[in-house]
C-alpha cells in the first residue's frame, strides 16, 4: 500500500471542521461513554480509514462481484457502534461497483457484506437503523461471542472501545476475567481492550483479508503490549501506522490516537504516517527492525540521526536502572511544606517532583515527604507509630478519611497511612548518587542528587551500575542536553502542549557516549552550571557526530 500526503493532509483539514454523526454521540452522558472507553469516530476518520482499507483489500487480487449487485466481500466492524463504519464500507463498495459499470444494488451490499457486533442493545438498534436493517448486527460481546468465525472476514473495520483492565474491572468483572490470558495483548500487566481487539481482529482476517483499527497510539511503546508488539512484529502482517501525534481528533476526550492497518499477506516494512506541529511526514520502516521492545518510529532525518548516535553510544538501560518514583496517592496529606511543623524530623525526607527538577538544579529544603516507612521500605507498625512517632501518626489521623477513601477503601483500617504505590521505595531511600528527570517535559531536564532524596511518581530516579563506563555527573549533563529532546519526540509519543514524557521505556534506548575526553568534560561542565550551547557542544564531540548533521537535527529540533 501507499499512503499518500494529499490525501492525508485532506484528512486533517475536514477533521478539523468535522461533526460528529447525530445518534450514538448523545445517546449518554459524556462521563458514561468515557468510562466504557467510548469514543465515537468523526466521519472524516470513518471515511479515510475505510477508503484507504479498501484500497489495500482491492489490491490484495481481484473481488468477485455476485450477479445480484454485491461484490464477495465481508466486511466486520465488531464493536460496530451506531454503524458509521459499517455503512460508509456499504457506500464506497458502491462507488467502486458502479465505478466498473456493474450493476450494483446497496441493499444486497448490506444484506450480504456486513456484519457488526455490538454489546449495547442501543447502539446496535441505532446501527441496524443506519444501515436499512437488512445488515446483520449481532448483540454480543465480540471477544468471547464466536459470532464470526477465525479467517473468514475479508476487512476488518473500526474503532474499538479503549478501556484499562482496571477499569473494565470495575464496570465488568467476568469479562476481564475471561479476557485476561486469552490473547498476548491481554497476559501482561495493566492491558487495555482496544489491545484484544486488535489481536483478534488478525484472527479474523482470510485470505487477503486487512483490518484496521483507530486505537490510541500508546501500545507502541507501554510495557504491557510488549506480547502484542512481538506478535504482529513476527507476522509482518503490519502494513502502515497513521499517527496524530498530539492532535485531538476527538471532541470530548483527550485521546493519542492513531490507524493501525495491517493485512494478512506479510510485507517488508511498514509505512509511517506522523503529524508533527500541524505537518505530515511520510516514512516506512523495516518489519526486521521491530520486535518485543518500545518500536523506534521515527522517520526521515530524524531516523538518520537517531541511528547515527545509536551506533556511536551503549544504550542507558544495559548500564543503568531507572526507577518511578513511589506514588502516595494523597500529595496534599504527605507533602509537608514547611519547617513549621512538630512532625519528627526523622520520617521527614526531602524529596523530589517532575516541577522540581529544574536542568542542572538542586534538591529544595522543602517541602519534605512524611515517610511512614522503614529503611528497608516495609511500612511502620501502628505500635510503632504510637510510640515513637506520635506527631506525625497524629498529622495522619487528622486526615485519615481523606486516606482511608483511596481507592473505594483499599488502605481502611491500621494501614490507612500507607503509601498507593510504595513502589521503588527501598531503593529510593538509598543514600547515594543518582539522577532525576520528570515524567513530563519539553526538552531534556534532569537533575544531580546526592542527598539521598525521596522521588514522587512524577519524576524518574537513574542510577548508574557500579561499572557503568560514566559517572552520574555525565549522565546528567547528556540528560541536560538537546539531543535528549530530539530523541524524546522521535522515540517516544507526544502530549499535548508539545510536551512529551521520559519515561523509562524512551529512556532505556537512550545511547550514553563512550569514556573518553569529551564525556569527562562534560563532567566537569555540570559541576560549573555550564551554558546550554556549551553543554550541548561537549556532548556533540562525545558523540562524535559532525558539526553539520548535530546542528541540522539538534539545534532545529
């Protein structure tokens, strides 16, 4: 397949004047829909991701037409919605039929080449409506229904619904239950259900067959779909990935979302699609290049520098460990702002946020963390607590209602002081050396610490192995520089705002120069608060990238 600029730009002007479809949209509340993932697709969307779909089903080999004005074609949409896929599917096979000067009848098309499947007996009334009734529309939960059988769909359609395993816990317990291990998209950590559908959305597929999905951008690099990832890496059933980058193409939700299109006959590459600051930029990368871990997307001359790099550092993750900082789940209660407290000092840690880490700064005074936790990162006895620390038992006490209706009542009764996710903690009280950088940035941001200071979850805490070939000070000061931000947006995913994270899956990847000169300037550089063209010149002789190629992908970002 070819995806084409025009055709893609076209897209992102009508989407930004597009309204949604009347019908499902307002059938609920917009908290309902959010809290069942779902997000009902614009018609501009619904239009490209079933012309270009065709167009790739088309090209497969030839589509048979029935004397009866139908072409052999079936087409699935299963979480069918109010049927917008399903009936533009219906419209363009009748475009392409007449197109050929047959004799084309639409209600066989929907008789006989669509199906949809749709849990909310809503919904699915709106859809048949929609589509003439003669379209078969199954009310069932697709994943577990057995509606359609395994390889014998020739398109699959859609927009699957977008809801965590957490979430779908709580509105659905059994069908969690039943998901869970039933796909490689669903065998690994907090997954999303968009995931399942993607995956057996293949199955479905026959010969020739294509899918393709809106789904939120996000399992490109989440550690959970690593099982998905690998899956469809080995495959090669990928064809092309469509990302909007940080543009909403939903009205009342902030959504990442791409076009995930693939196709049962394998290929070699997968062409890329990615909207950056308003413009498309078109690109393809090999099936052989991607596997289990975070995929590198990145595309044209940022994929020529990022390769560049690569090949001259060691990847920060075979010399480092980079951990999120604990998560208490009420900041406003363990957060003590000042000294003008009688909480004993000794459960109070200084400690560190995302909005605290400023680029070559310092660990604030204050506020502290009030630490209700041993060294070894198990939690104080309530005995304990009484005994040794009354204050600070006395500052939780006063907010214990607060603390106790975390998470519908998880931390009710002695434990209600305990951090929600004390993760990391043991390693994070540790009294040495380690860098800091936020969980949410423009540019590369990062701190040195070596006070030993807590880190909260909006922040990332690196630590380097006792034979690491650089020492913190270096790590920090490549942190600090602009190759950092460059690597960041064609690694990783865009937010809103132009901002992007650092998380541990971009940052793992990320190459560290080997020791030489160069990186102990840098160095020296970070311990002299040194100027961002002076620190991003030493990182570039680190690196050993000429002038011309740094300054062009660096400095222009």
């Amino acid at each position: 397949m070819s995806l084409s600029l025009p055709s893609l730009c076209a897209l992102t002007r009508a989407l930004a004047s597009d309204a949604s479809v009347a019908g499902a949209d307002t059938l609920q509340a917009r908290g309902k829909r959010r809290a069942q993932g779902a997000f009902f697709t614009p018609p501009a969307l619904v239009s490209f991701v079933t012309e270009t779909a065709l167009d790739l089903r088309f090209a497969q080999g030839n589509v048979a037409w029935h004397p009866d004005g139908y072409p052999l074609l079936r087409v699935l949409d299963p979480a069918a919605g109010d049927g917008r896929f399903l009936l533009e599917a219906a419209r363009s096979l009748a475009r392409r039929g007449r197109a050929l000067s047959l004799q084309v009848d639409e209600r066989m098309i929907h008789k006989h080449c669509l199906v949809g499947i749709e849990r909310d007996p809503r919904y699915a009334e709106i859809a048949r409506s929609q589509l003439y009734g003669e379209a078969i529309v199954h009310e069932n939960e697709a994943l577990l229904s057995g509606t359609v059988a395994d390889s014998s769909v020739d398109l699959v359609l859609g927009n699957p619904p977008y809801l965590r395993s957490i979430a779908l816990g709580r509105i659905d317990a059994e069908l969690r239950r039943r998901l869970r291990h039933r796909y490689a998209a669903t065998s690994h950590g907090e997954w999303d259900l968009y995931a399942a559908f993607l995956e057996q959305g293949m199955r479905w597929m026959g010969d020739g067959g294509v899918l393709a999905m809106v789904v939120p951008s996000r399992w490109w690099t989440a550690k959970w779909a690593g099982p998905l990832r690998a899956s469809l890496a080995e495959s090669g059933a990928l064809s092309a990935l469509v990302d909007f980058g940080d543009y909403q193409i939903f009205s009342d939700a902030t959504v990442y979302a791409s076009v995930c299109i693939a196709a049962q006959k394998p290929s070699k590459e997968v062409e890329i699609a990615r909207l950056h600051g308003g413009k498309w930029q078109l690109g393809a990368v090999q099936h052989g290049e991607l596997g289990t871990a975070p995929w590198d997307l990145a595309i044209g001359s940022a994929r020529e520098f990022v390769t560049q790099v690569r090949s001259r550092g060691t990847p920060l993750g075979e010399m480092a460990r980079i951990a999120k900082g604990t998560g208490t789940n009420a900041d406003s209660v363990f957060l003590i702002e000042s000294g003008d407290t009688e909480i004993e000092s000794t459960l109070l840690h200084r400690v560190l946020r995302g909005r605290d880490v400023q680029a070559l700064g310092r660990v604030p005074s204050w506020p502290r963390l009030l630490v209700p936790y041993k060294p070894d990162g198990t939690l104080i006895a309530p005995e304990e607590m009484r005994a040794r620390f009354p204050q600070a038992l006395a500052h939780l006490e006063l907010h214990r209602d607060t603390l106790e209706a975390r998470e519908r009542g998880r931390f009710a009764g002695d434990r209600f002081y305990c951090f929600g996710r004390p993760q990391n903690l043991g390693l994070l009280q540790e009294k040495r050396a380690k860098v800091v950088v936020p969980d949410v940035t423009r540019e590369g941001r990062a701190l040195l610490d070596v006070h030993g200071a807590l880190v909260l979850d909006s922040a990332y805490a690196i630590r380097l192995s006792a034979d690491a070939p650089i020492d913190h000070e270096t790590l920090c000061g490549v942190l600090n520089s602009r190759l950092v931000g460059l690597w960041l947006r064609s690694q990783g995913l865009p937010l809103r705002g132009g901002y992007t994270r650092m998380k541990t899956a971009y940052l793992t990847g990320l190459p560290m120069p080997p020791s030489s000169a160069a990186t102990r300037r840098i160095a020296e550089l970070v311990l002299a608060k040194p100027s961002q063209s002076a620190l991003d010149e030493q990182v570039r002789l680190a690196f050993e990238v000429p002038k011309a190629l740094w300054y062009a992908k660096v400095s222009s970002g």
